[in-house]
C-alpha cells in the first residue's frame, strides 16, 4: 500500500506532516516526517511529496508524478533535498486503525492506494 495525494484538496495545513513526524519519533515536529508540504509559487499551489522505499511521489494538482533515485524534480531548488534524507513511509504498519496522516487530515488530501 502507498499514500496517494489529491494536492487541489490542501490547504498548507501541514498537520499531515506533523502527524507522520509523531510516528516516527514521538513528537510534535515535522522535521522526520517522510511527507513534506511546498508552495509552488510560480503556479500559485500546494503540493506534497512522499518519501517512498524505492521513489518520491509528487501530488500535485496538475498530475502526480513517481521520481526514481537519481532524478531532478523540474524547477526544484534546495528546498526539495530534505526529503530525500528522510526515512521513507511505511504507511503506518505498526498502527491498528492506518497512517496517522491519513487519519489526521481534516480536508481528505491523503488516501491509501493499493
């Protein structure tokens, strides 16, 4: 199973990162999240990628897109390297009732594909 974003559904909340955050260490931080919320500026939305084991989803509005190790996200600056030092999502597997970002999110951006 993998996350899956509907990117014209989010509002920049980031309580979804924060969430995922709390999974992995146990606070309320969204530095280890394996989610990470941006602005695109130039096409004025929001979006978010998903550290993935073998990929990094990109939800965007305009499409979603699978990048692969190696791979340059077009127009991405410094601000999309973080992610990729982060551990990747496990969906929450060790969670009786799903991905706390699932389940945290007010707006219904995230669902499980799969």
């Amino acid at each position: 199973m993998d996350l899956k974003v509907d990117a014209r559904k989010c509002t920049g909340c980031r309580i979804c990162e924060f969430a995922c955050n709390y999974h992995q260490d146990e606070t309320i931080s969204s530095i280890g999240s394996s989610l990470m919320f941006y602005f695109e500026e130039k096409k004025n939305y929001y979006g978010m990628m998903v550290k993935r084991a073998k990929t990094l989803y990109l939800g965007r509005p305009e499409g979603e897109q699978l990048l692969k190790p190696g791979e340059q996200i077009e127009g991405a600056g410094a601000s999309a390297k973080p992610i990729l030092l982060r551990v990747a999502c496990d969906c929450c597997e060790d969670e009786d009732d799903g991905p706390l970002c699932v389940r945290a999110c007010p707006y219904g951006v995230l669902s499980l594909e799969g």
